[in-house]
C-alpha cells in the first residue's frame, strides 16, 4: 500500500513544477516519430487501398463504392495510434503546413525525414496490397 508521498509522485503536479517531468510534455526522439509516421503511412494506405482493392476483385463492385466507412475507420484508428507519437500527419502537405503555420510545434528541420518516412510507408503499403492482390 502506498502512503500519501508515494502517491503524490505518480500524479503530475498541476502546480507548473519544474522539477517534475509531465510525460504529455516529452517530445518523442526524431527516429521514433520517423517510425510512428513510416508504420502509420503504411497502414493507412494499405487499409484504405485495400478496401478498394476487395470492392474490386471480390465483390465485382466499383473502386472506391462502400469504402468511405472502412476507410474512415482505419484513419481514426491510426491517428489514435499514432497521434501522440508522431503527430499522425500521413501526408507530406499536412507536414510542411505544420511546418508554415506552427513552427512551435513542428520545425521546417523535420519536413523533409516525415516527407521521406512518409513517402517509403506508402511504398510498403501499396506493395503490401500488391502481395495479397497479385494472384486475383
């Protein structure tokens, strides 16, 4: 059983203590933003490609008809996944639109590693569904 000092450590202080450190305020190292956006981009693609894809080929319907429910669901499951992270941009223009219009937040340093993350987490996404679709 933890007494009354121990307990008051586990709780961030909402004093402005210094000393203490907030976890919400710790701001994930490069690599694993890189990755948060790298896996995010994939999955995104993968699911809202795939979606299409299925319509497609298992169903004989048109691409994008009845996906707009999958779709929308994958894209909030992954922003919840991978918000906190890595800010779940997925896209190169919400990146350098963070970028211009808050440079508080996202510095222009990072544009170009979240583009490139970005841009190889589209590529595996797309050829992820190029694997499971290619026999069809």
């Amino acid at each position: 059983m933890l007494d009354s000092n121990q307990y008051d450590n586990l709780i961030p202080s909402e004093t402005g203590s210094k000393s203490k450190s907030n976890f919400l305020e710790k701001k994930p190292s490069l690599s694993k933003r890189l990755c948060g956006e790298f896996i995010g981009t994939a999955l995104l693609l993968s699911f809202g490609v795939g979606c299409n894809m299925t319509n497609f080929y298992f169903y004989q319907g048109l691409p994008g008809e009845d996906c707009g429910y999958e779709f929308g669901i994958a894209l909030g499951t992954i922003v919840v996944l991978f918000g906190n992270l890595s800010g779940a941009h997925f896209n190169p223009v919400i990146s350098l639109c963070f970028a211009i219009f808050r440079p508080e937040e996202f510095a222009y340093n990072d544009v170009l590693p979240y583009t490139l993350a970005q841009f190889f987490g589209a590529f595996v996404g797309c050829g992820l569904n190029m694997m499971f679709y290619s026999g069809m």
